[in-house]
C-alpha cells in the first residue's frame, strides 16, 4: 500500500512541516508501506519525490526541487529533486494520504476537502472538525454549546478593528482585564500571539495577530497550568495521560516550542485523579463537539485551585521528536511507530465506513 505523506505547505509553519514529515518517515513501518512524499512549497506548488523504501537521513533532505528525475540527496547540503504534479495526480487505488500539513490550508479543512473530492481515505480530522478546530473563534461557540468552560475573550474582525478602534478597546477593557493574550483566529504553533499588559501593548498585539488572519480573538489571562491531552479514534474515542508545559518564559510562543532547549515537558503531569479523570473527560467532549477523527490534542488551562478551562484543540498536532502529542501516547504505553500505524487504520476504517453510505444520485 502506498501512503502519499503530504507536507510543506504556505503556511507560515512550513518548516515545522518538514520536521514532523521527517519523524514520520523515520517511524512508519516500510514492510506494509510505499511511502510518497508530495512536498508543497511555500508558493503552493506540488512536487512528488521519489518513493520511499527506507527513510532519508535529513529532515533537509525533504526540501524538493523541480528536475527531471525524481532522487533525494544522500547528505545533508545536497538538493532534492522532484517532479511538479497537480493536486489530484495524486488520486489512486490502494492509497492513504498522511497529510502532515499544518496551519491554514493545512489542518483548516480546505486540503480535505480536496481528499474528500478524491475520496481518498485520509489521516486526521475530516472538512467539518478540521475548519472548526482551527478557527478559535467558531471552536469556543462549540465549546460553550458543550457546556465547556472557558476564559472570558471578545472576538474582534479586521472590518471593526478599522472602523472603531475605540469600540473595541471599550469592549476588552471593559469585560476583560490585563494581562490578555491576542491570537490570529486561524494559525497554530503559537504564530502571531502576543501577550498585552497595557493598552499600546494590546493595540500592537492586535496588528501583530492581524497580519495572520482577518479575526483576531482576544483572551483573559489567568495564572494557570497548560496541560494537553492526546486524543486517539473516531467514534470510539481515547485519551492519554495529561501532560504538562513547563515554561521558561510568561506564555509558550513560537520560538520556545521549537527553537528552545529549554523548554520542559512533564508527562505525565503531576495531578490529582479527578482532575485527571475531568481533564480527559472534557477532552472527549471536546473532540465530538467537533466532530473529530482520528487525532487531535486537547489544550487547557489549571489554575492552583484546580479550576479547568479549555483553550483551544489541535486537530493536526506535531510530530516532531520534541512535540506533546506523540510523548502522549508513548507515555501512556503507545510507542510512536505504533501510533503511527494506528492513524493509518484509524483512516481507512473511516473510509470504508463513507463508502458504506448510501447516495442519491
């Protein structure tokens, strides 16, 4: 069976791509599998490399380049080479797509649709969990639909933003207090999010978020605790032992989660089990509400004195050797190739259920 690994993309997360296909490349069992790397590049373009029966020795190696002839290079300065294809010359029997694409026409549901359109079986969370779980915005109405409890936040639109700056500063000043976070309301991997202490930080923060997205959510902060659950099935659903970011600095940004080896994870995290036991609980709720599939991991707030709150859902979490989800599972007795493998029937059984249903033509 071929699996088309697809990554890249022209998000800003592109390179956090690269380094999540490399560690599945490395993981995946290549006895069953014919893995096809199909790497976009960061204008949009798709290029399909050579099949692999083994893994490339760097996550470099993955950059492709237009030529003649497919090949990888076998050190780490050589290029890559790859052919140009369109998007649904990838369509094909005896296939699973394994898109490892992260962040906006990533993990928002514009690429599967285009999966769906190929009805290809497909890793991950499917159009309607995909866009939902990426949008912070969309997602906390589902939360709260759910009975979920959240932090305090206003929305804000770029139309608003523009027009009465004024209005907006009232509603957050006015229903929130300082310290806030300020989020794009489409993007991951803590790409545009700015802390604000006072109202030029929070002006600042907001046109730092607007350079990601057209909605910006702005959030109360509260002195609390991350911990993340791993979330694992489709309509059977699985959680994992919580874990814990220890942070170096106020809030996990960017250059922590990938750029600093400082940064501690503590799994499993050091809690009693009722809140445990509630974590994954509302982990599991959080992940129907939307109507998840496959994987996803749940992020929260806990303040000393225990109180829960949901932050956000990750529907197409990192794969890298340093990322939460995957020490998740291999915490709670789930080692990597095995999780790996388990998306990969997670994928096909979903499938295979769609072409159970019947269509009126």
């Amino acid at each position: 069976m071929k699996i088309y690994l697809i990554y890249g993309g022209k998000s800003a997360e592109h390179d956090i791509s690269i380094l999540t296909a490399h560690s599945i490349i490395k993981a995946i069992y290549f006895n069953y599998y014919e893995v096809v790397p199909v790497y976009i590049t960061k204008a949009g373009a798709w290029i399909q490399g050579q099949s692999l029966s083994e893994p490339v020795a760097f996550s470099e190696n993955l950059y492709l380049e237009p030529g003649s002839e497919k090949h990888f290079a076998d050190s780490q300065g050589g290029k890559s080479y790859g052919e140009l294809i369109s998007p649904a010359d990838i369509q094909s029997e005896d296939a699973v797509i394994f898109p490892v694409l992260h962040g906006p026409n990533g993990e928002d549901g514009t690429v599967q649709g285009l999966f769906e359109v190929l009805n290809m079986p497909y890793v991950g969370c499917g159009v309607l969990a995909s866009a939902s779980g990426m949008d912070k915005i969309v997602s906390k109405h589902l939360f709260q639909q759910a009975g979920l409890p959240q932090v305090p936040y206003v929305a804000v639109t770029r139309n608003d933003w523009k027009n009465d700056r004024e209005k907006i500063f009232i509603q957050c000043e006015g229903s929130l207090i300082y310290p806030m976070y300020i989020k794009p309301a489409n993007m991951g991997s803590s790409v545009g999010i700015s802390k604000a202490t006072n109202l030029e930080e929070l002006t600042a923060a907001i046109e730092t978020a607007f350079r990601y997205d057209r909605r910006v959510v702005v959030e109360q902060g509260i002195e609390a605790r991350e911990i993340e659950i791993a979330v694992l099935g489709n309509d059977d659903v699985h959680t994992s032992v919580p874990g814990e970011i220890v942070k170096t600095k106020d809030f996990y940004d960017y250059e922590e989660k990938y750029g600093n080896e400082e940064v501690l994870l503590q799994i499993p995290a050091e809690l009693p089990e009722e809140i445990i036991a509630k974590l994954q609980n509302y982990a599991t709720i959080a992940f129907q509400a939307l109507d998840g599939s496959g994987l996803s991991r749940c992020d929260f707030f806990v303040t000393k004195n225990n109180e829960i709150y949901i932050n956000e859902v990750n529907t197409l979490p990192g794969f890298t050797s340093r990322s939460m989800y995957p020490l998740l599972w291999e915490h709670t007795g789930l080692k990597y190739s095995d999780l790996v493998e388990e998306l990969i029937q997670l994928a096909l059984k979903r499938h295979e259920e769609k072409l159970s249903y019947q269509f009126v033509e």
